[in-house]
C-alpha cells in the first residue's frame, strides 16, 4: 500500500492506476473471469445454428447427444465466470476506494488550520462518505460492467461478422447513432450530478451546525426557523435529483427506439436472404441472436455511463482537496528541535491572513520570552492574542518578520518536532468521545496506567475520576458531554501535562468557567506551568498576577509591558481594563502615589 502514496500528487490517472496495479494478480484474474464471461455468451449465439441447422433441419442424432452436453459446460463456465468477476473486481474496486478515502483523510489532515477555517466540516464530511461512495459506484459496479460489457460486444460481434458479414455491415452502421444519446446525455448527467453532490455537502454542513447547537436553537425558540432552512435546502437538493433522473432515463427509450428500428430491419433484411436460399435458417437465427445479445451490453453501457459521470464528477471533487497543496510547508533538510526548556522570540513580526488583505491582525511585533518565562497577553478581543501565539507552533506562518525558538527560525524546524514540544490549552476543550483514559493518554500514547493517573492528580481531575463507576473507562460522550466544563478542562490539562512539552500555551484556558471550576483549573494549570516557557492569554486579569510580564496588545500592537505592579502603576491601558472589571465586581483598587 505504501507504494500507492509515492506517485506524485496531480496524476490522477496514474494515481489510479497505482492502485489497481497493488492488487494486479486479483485485477488481472477478474478481467480473465470477465473474457470467459464475455466468450460463454457469444457461445451460446453460436451454438443456435449447430442446434438449429444440424438437429431440427438435418436431424443429426448425434449432435442431440453432443450439443445439450456443450451448452451445459458453456453455462457452467458462465456462472464461474460472474461469480469470479464479481468478486475479484469487486475486491479490487473496494481496495481502491478505501485507499482513496484514506488519502482524502490523509490529505485533509495535513492541511493547515487555514483551510479548515475556511471549509466547513460538513462540506468535508461529505467528501469523504457521499463523494467517495459516488466514486466507489464507478469503480466497483460501472467500471467493472465496462469492461465485460466491452469483451461481450467484442465477442458478440466476432460472431455476427462470422456468420454474414454483409449483414454485419448493415447492422453495426446503427451504432454510431445508438452512443450519440450516450454521449449526449452523459454531459447532462455530469454537470447535474456536480449540483447534486455540491447541494449534498451543504445539506451535511447544515445538519452538522444545527445539531452541533442544538442548545442554541432550543434557548432561542427557533425550531420551525431551522425546520424551514432544512425544507429549502432538501427541496432544492430533491429538484437537482429529478433533474438527474430525467437526464439518465432518457437516453433509454431513446436508444430502445433505435436499437428496435435495427433489429427490425436486420429482420427484414435477413429474412429477405433466408427466403432466397443466401443463407440459412440457423446461420440467420445465430445472427439474430448475437445481434440481440449485443443490444443488451451496449444498453447497459448507456446506463453505466450516467453512473460514470456521476463518479467522475465526485472525482473531480475529491482530487480538489487532494490536490490542495498545504500552505504551511517545510524547508528540504528540516532541523530537529532538541529537548530542554527554549526561549521564544518574535522579530519585527507582521502577520495577515490574507496576503491581499490590508489588515494587519499583528504589527512589528518585537518580543522575547525567557527559557522558563511566564508572559501573559491581554487586551481587548481583537487585538490579536490569539493570533500571536498561533505563530508559534506554525499554524499559520509570519506575513513579515521570523518567529525564532533558541535563535532556531521556526520555519527550519520540522512541524512534527516543533509541536511536540508544544502543548496547548484552550478556552474551549477539546474532547474525544472515548475514555477519559485514552483522552488524557493522547497527549502521549506510549504512556503507562501509572503515568495517566499521576497526570490526573497533577491536575486535580483524579478525584472527580475516581467517583465514576468505570473511573478511568468511563465514556464521556460527543466533546465530553459528560462532563461539566472544570472537569473538561482539567482532563485537557492532565492531557498536556502528560505531553510534557517545553513549550505551553493557555488560551484563555479558565475564562469559561465558574469561580469553583477556576479555583481548582488555576491550580492545576500551577502545576502545568512549573518550569515551562508559557504564554497566557487571559481574559481575568486577576489570574495573571504570578506572570512574569504582561504585554497588552492593542490593534495588533505591543502597547504596554511589565509586571502586574508596574502597569497599574502607570495607570495606562492596563489599568483601564483593571478598573473595568473590578468596578463591576464592587472591588476597590490599590492606591498608588504618582
């Protein structure tokens, strides 16, 4: 399987090719069923002159012994045969498709958090299941019906000229007026399918947000709203289908007329030539058989194209995300971060998300921070906190300006050395709905049983555990449902505590919470700071007080810095914000003599 992901991203069909080629022996042995499939019907159109000709016409008793024995092997290799296509390719179609799924996954993965700000998760859910299984249609069933319809019609025909050419003549001139509809229609069913599957992710992405907030629309009475969004938006989807079903079913009668306008005149024709003694009875019903069983694959082919279509165009949609090249990249020879306690620093650093943008979300942002060093960054939303520190485990890159760890530009570094040795708390836990165990385990799968319960006393989660029926293995449900939110945000810090990084960063980790849940946060987030080179930004100010600077940043700017003491003092920004949130809470501030 590895070999697969070595071809180049942008070839698709060699891509594809790749994939069917790391399952060639199975690949090869259903095309093989498919030819003796394809052989044992010709067959069948062949015998019915023998059958005709030499046991109803000549009365030869020894063809009647004969030919009943020939037709039973001919059908007995027949039914092998499916059987044998049907497996062996259905295996190779199914082996394609979970490869494709993984690379879809892969792909999307790797992308930088950009992207996944930009699409939405339903759209890419949809992706993967409804657009691969589009795929996995072509692949496993048409793709397949293809190619044996291709060696029927070619074995039929080897028949049909064999037997009169002449008439062969006549009869094959039909075809290139039976595949015009094919064709035709076939961009029909395209286009529409590309509607369809577009009108499909947004239908995902719709449901994804409405049940993700739930909450939301019951507290805000907007059921019948959200009811109705849905109707429109399955309306529209429902119009797009009924348009995909007339464009796939008309080429069928279409082709019935046609293919019934050449039969009958084969009919005619060949009669024509029984009556003057050219041919025979039995040469003309073997003739007119093979004709008739070559109708049926070239109408099937007409169906499959609509579901060839319809793969292609989920294809195209799913080798766009493939195909997307990630916009946090590494250099050739990537350095290794070493292990220890680092310093990070910000040189004349000026970040926008957009490259086109004017904004400037950070504006020559120069900083150091100390190997241990605890700095804190407030301000008002907006201000470009968050932004800041995102910087530094890469999850965008600088616009102007480098990020530097231990005089290391960050963009030498490899991505997978960098945050390994950063951990991150944010405001909003991030849960998976497994066992708490596995979910404070992430932070370090190699880690023992012992290891995650040490973790989990360090951040005073050990307690609430233990009173679980199945402690450790208790399921905590979709983004820890289960759980209240202190206790969300402890098994996150007992998760980054077991990481260990040398690096952390608290993104208004305990803004959320209420003053008991704070209480205990606070002091396992002590815990999780000790020793540590860590940026907090925090929306309560008391919480900063242990730092050793406090940067406010304002319109992407560094506008004050110091200690807790030393900004009040100044009676700047800092104070500003000070005074605004302990006005509310009827707190008198410390008197400073200016």
């Amino acid at each position: 399987m590895k070999n697969i992901f070595k071809v180049k991203i942008g070839n698709r069909h060699r891509l594809i090719l790749a994939m069917i080629l790391d399952k060639k022996m199975k690949f090869l042995t259903g095309m093989l069923c498919m030819l003796f499939y394809a052989l044992s019907t010709s067959a069948m159109a062949f015998l019915l002159k023998d059958v005709l000709d030499d046991i109803f016409i000549t009365q030869n008793s020894d063809k009647l012994l004969f030919l009943p024995a020939v037709v039973v092997t001919v059908f007995l290799v027949r039914g092998a045969a499916a059987y044998g296509q049907s497996y062996f390719m259905g295996f190779v179609g199914e082996h394609i498709i979970m490869n494709l799924r993984k690379l879809l996954y892969d792909r999307i993965t790797d992308l930088s958090i950009s992207f996944f700000q930009k699409e939405k998760t339903g759209v890419l859910m949809s992706r993967i299941t409804n657009d691969v299984n589009i795929v996995k249609a072509m692949v496993s069933t048409a793709v397949t019906s293809i190619i044996k319809d291709s060696f029927t019609i070619t074995a039929l025909l080897f028949v049909v000229f064999y037997r009169d050419w002449k008439l062969a003549c006549w009869a094959i001139g039909v075809l290139p007026i039976v595949f015009y509809p094919i064709v035709y229609f076939g961009r029909k069913v395209r286009r529409v399918s590309t509607g369809c599957q577009e009108a499909m992710a947004g239908l995902n992405s719709f449901l994804h947000e409405t049940f993700a907030g739930n909450k939301i629309v019951k507290t805000f009475c907007m059921e019948n709203y959200e009811k109705e969004r849905f109707s429109i938006k399955n309306h529209a989807l429902f119009k797009l289908q009924v348009k995909g079903i007339i464009a796939g079913s008309i080429s069928s009668p279409i082709m019935e007329l046609i293919g019934g306008m050449g039969i009958a005149f084969v009919i005619w024709f060949g009669g024509s030539r029984v009556l003057n003694g050219t041919t025979t009875a039995g040469t003309f019903i073997s003739f007119l058989a093979a004709v008739l069983l070559l109708y049926d694959p070239i109408k099937k082919l007409a169906q499959l194209n609509n579901s060839v279509q319809e793969g292609i165009a989920a294809m195209n949609r799913v080798f766009e995300i493939v195909e997307r090249k990630t916009e946090i990249g590494e250099t050739t020879n990537p350095v290794a971060l070493p292990a220890g306690i680092h310093s990070v620093s910000f040189q004349n650093v000026t970040f926008s998300y957009s490259s086109d943008s004017e904004k400037k979300v950070l504006d020559n942002i120069n900083l150091t921070a100390k190997n241990g060093e605890i700095i804190a960054l407030v301000g008002v939303s907006g201000g470009g906190k968050t932004s800041l520190v995102n910087l530094i485990p890469r999850f965008f890159d600088v616009t102007e300006g480098s990020v530097f760890i231990d005089h290391i530009n960050v963009r030498d570094i490899s991505l997978k050395s960098l945050r390994s040795q950063i951990g991150i708390v944010t405001q909003e836990p991030i849960l998976f709905n497994e066992s708490i165990k596995n979910n404070i385990r992430y932070g370090n799968r190699e880690a023992s049983d012992e290891e995650i319960v040490q973790a989990a006393k360090a951040a005073f989660a050990y307690d609430f555990i233990e009173k679980f029926p199945e402690k450790f293995d208790t399921e905590i449900g979709e983004l820890g449902s289960r759980l209240s939110g202190g206790e969300k945000q402890r098994i996150c810090i007992a998760r980054a505590l077991l990481k260990n990084a040398s690096i952390l960063i608290l993104d208004e980790a305990t803004s959320a919470l209420d003053a008991e849940a704070e209480r205990l946060v606070q002091k396992a987030l002590g815990n999780l700071m000790e020793g540590r080179t860590t940026f907090v930004i925090a929306h309560r100010l008391s919480t900063i007080r242990h730092a050793n600077r406090i940067l406010v940043l304002s319109d992407g700017k560094i506008v004050e810095e110091g200690t807790h003491e030393d900004l009040l003092r100044r009676k700047g920004e800092y104070f500003k914000l000070y005074k605004m949130q302990f006005e509310k809470k009827y707190i008198s501030l410390p008197v400073y003599d200016e």
